[in-house]
C-alpha cells in the first residue's frame, strides 16, 4: 500500500525550502527528506538531505525565479513533488493580514486575501504566492494549506495589539501583528511536552536568526511580541533595520529625496547588522571579524536582544523562563552568553560549560532556566494540512 505523504513548502525572497512527510501508522506526519533550492535568480544550487541515512546531494541550479525552482523539483524522480501518494502540499506564509487567522485551504478568495497584503510582507508574501499559483497549474487536484506566520499572535490584548493612532487605521488593519508564529507554536509546543511545569509559566522566546524576533508566552500564548504591521519592527536582522523612528524615514523622503520604492530596499536589504557593520549580514562573519563596527553590531544585536526580553516580561509582569532557538539562536554559543549575562538582573546564571555543549539547558540549577530549543517550522505546517486534508 503506498503511504501518504505531503510536501511543505516555504518560500523565501531569493530561496525555496521544502520538506516531505510520510503519514505514519498513528496519523502522526514524519519528515522523509528535506531540502533548498539557494540563490534563485542567480548561480544557486539545489541540495536534498533524506532522512533515511542516505547521503545529501548538491548540484548546481541557475533558477530565474521561483516557478522555475519549483519546475525544478517536479522534475526529480525522487523529489519532494513526485513521491507516491502525494495528497497535498502545505506552505508558510509571513502576512495573513486582519482576517486569515487560522490555516486555510488556499481557493480564489484566500489567495486574494494573501496578495492584498502582500505589500506588507514584499520579500516573503510575492514568492510564496508565486509558488502557490505554479502548484496549482501543476497539480490542479491537490489540495494547498496556507499557515501564517501572524496568526499565533492574534489573541494579543489591545493595549499590545495597536499603535497610537485613530482608530480608523485600526479598523483597516493597520496593528501589530507579529510573525514568526510558526516558530512559536512549535516552541509552546516542545515546552508542554519537555517541560511542562515551564511551559504553564511566562516565558520569553528568542527567535535569533537572518530573520529575529522575540515574544512573550503566557501558559502557552503570545501575549506580545517584538515585530509588529510589517516584519521590519523589532531586533535588528540581518538586513532589516528593526525598530526605528519613523522621523528617520520623514528625512530620507524629505532630505534625499527618497520615494517609496528607495526606503523600502533601503529598510529591507541594506540595514541592520550589515548596514551597521559595513561588512555581512552573517553572524558568524561578524563574530570572526576584528573591524570595530562590526564588533559594534554584534554588541548592538545583544542589547536588544537583552533589552526586548525585559520589555516582554514586563509585559506578563514576570519571567520564568528563556528560550533560543533559530539558526543563531540554536548555534552561537557566544551570542547565547552574552546575552544571558545581560539577564543576570532577571535571575539567569549561565552554565558555561552547558552552553559550549548546546544545552538544552544553559543555567544553573539555582537560577531561572533557559534553554535551547530547536524549532520545527515546517512539522508545524505539516500538521495542519494534514488536518485540513482529512477535515475536508
């Protein structure tokens, strides 16, 4: 009997990774092999790693955009596209806007929803759409799930959940919305299964990557979170600016006569660590480097890191407890460090030799824990189209 499967998609601005699950005996999803194609629209490449012990391939993959990346897969005989008993495909998407909350079965009028917010999320929402409208001419007979990146966060109360400004604004949807909620699902998930006397408490969650933020768990749920209309707020990123004055953004229209199109590259490709440092937008990069403004934008990463993480306990009127993940989050011992011995006030003493070693744990017995948990997106996505499959 063939088994089921399914295929996730996620869909970057100049990246398309994917991962296909088998359906287990028990209808629990478990991933069979994942992979990226890397550098879409220039000399890239495309790498598989299964998971049954097999050996990763690479090869070389020059794909103009992401359709073609995805003609790419469906022509691998043992691709994530072209596996025996392929029921449907899920996908992340960064921007759900006010009124995609929950995961859908993508049709005309969800798809038009998500391009109506596009703008809101130019790097992720274009190609994720790309993609969605390719697997559709495709395979017209599968199914496709969207999952959002902003609907973890839609219980926030109001006072974390608007700007100051009138309320008409409000109405037409122009409110925090946080992202990386995929993330953060599986993490509130990881804590009730591992740690559930934690996972009952408030807990700040790192997101330390490319892309980084933070948000605030109450027994579970975001409650608040660093980014908010668009994935620009917050930490800095690898090449977003994070949070910044909008008086910044008056002078570069004013001052240098920069219009809409010329701020936004400027605010999405050319800030944060890169723009800072003048030298990458890689942490490790940064972190090897001896030039004084790239040690400045490490140090600056860790301030605000440090700096969000007690903005959100204040925002649950405590913390119990901290967890990183994401790629720095998960692989930088350094920037794990320094950021804990910025959170010494808050009561976390961290373990040196824990940390060098990964953790999961990173404190002391006598402290607030923090730990290291590894995220899982994309399981996160294959669950709920594997329930949106087997509800319709």
């Amino acid at each position: 009997m063939t088994s089921r499967c399914l295929c996730v998609l996620n869909a970057g601005s100049s990246s398309l990774k994917f991962a296909l699950y088998r359906v287990m005996p028990d209808g629990a999803p478990r991933r069979a092999l994942s992979g990226e194609v890397e550098r879409i629209g220039e000399k890239g490449r495309l790498l598989i790693a299964p998971t049954d012990g097999a050996a990763p391939r690479e090869t070389p993959l020059a794909a103009r955009d992401h359709a073609e990346a995805l003609a790419a897969l469906a022509a691998l005989p043992d691709g994530p596209l072209t596996a025996p008993g392929l029921e449907g495909f899920g996908h992340r998407v960064v921007h759900g806007g006010p009124t995609l909350t929950t995961p859908v079965l993508v049709d005309t009028a969800a798809l038009a929803q998500i391009e109506a917010v596009s703008p809101l999320a130019p790097l992720h929402n274009p190609p994720a759409i790309t993609v969605l409208k390719a697997l559709a001419a495709r395979f017209p007979a599968l199914p496709q799930v969207a999952c959002f990146d902003t609907a973890f966060h839609r219980g926030h109360p109001a006072v974390a959940d608007r700007f100051a400004i009138p309320d008409e604004f409000y109405q037409a949807g122009v409110r925090r919305y946080g992202f990386h909620g995929l993330s953060y699902e599986y993490i509130a998930g990881a804590l009730v299964a591992h740690y559930p006397a934690v996972a009952a408490g408030r807990v700040v969650v790192a997101h330390l990557g490319n892309g980084a933020s933070m948000c605030a768990l109450a027994n579970g749920h975001s409650v608040d979170s660093s980014m908010g209309f668009t994935a620009l707020d917050g930490l800095p990123m690898g090449t977003r600016s994070g949070s910044l004055d909008p008086g910044v953004i008056l002078w570069l229209q004013q001052q240098k006569g920069w219009n809409g199109d010329r701020v936004e590259h400027f605010l999405y490709e050319e800030c944060g660590l890169k723009g800072l440092s003048g030298v990458s937008n890689d942490m490790r990069t940064l972190l090897a480097s001896e030039a004084p403004l790239a040690q400045l934008a490490v140090e600056y990463f860790v301030y605000h890191v440090a700096r969000t993480a007690g903005a959100l306990a204040a925002s649950m009127g405590g913390i119990d407890a901290f967890v990183f993940t994401a790629g720095i989050g998960e692989r930088s011992p350094e920037i794990r460090a320094r950021v804990l011995q910025r959170l010494e006030w808050l009561g976390f003493t961290l373990d040196d030799a824990a940390n060098q070693q990964g953790g999961p744990c990173l404190t002391t017995g006598s402290a607030r824990p923090a730990y290291v948990i590894p995220t899982d997106e994309e399981l996160v996505i294959a669950r709920h189209t594997l329930a949106l499959i087997d509800a319709r």
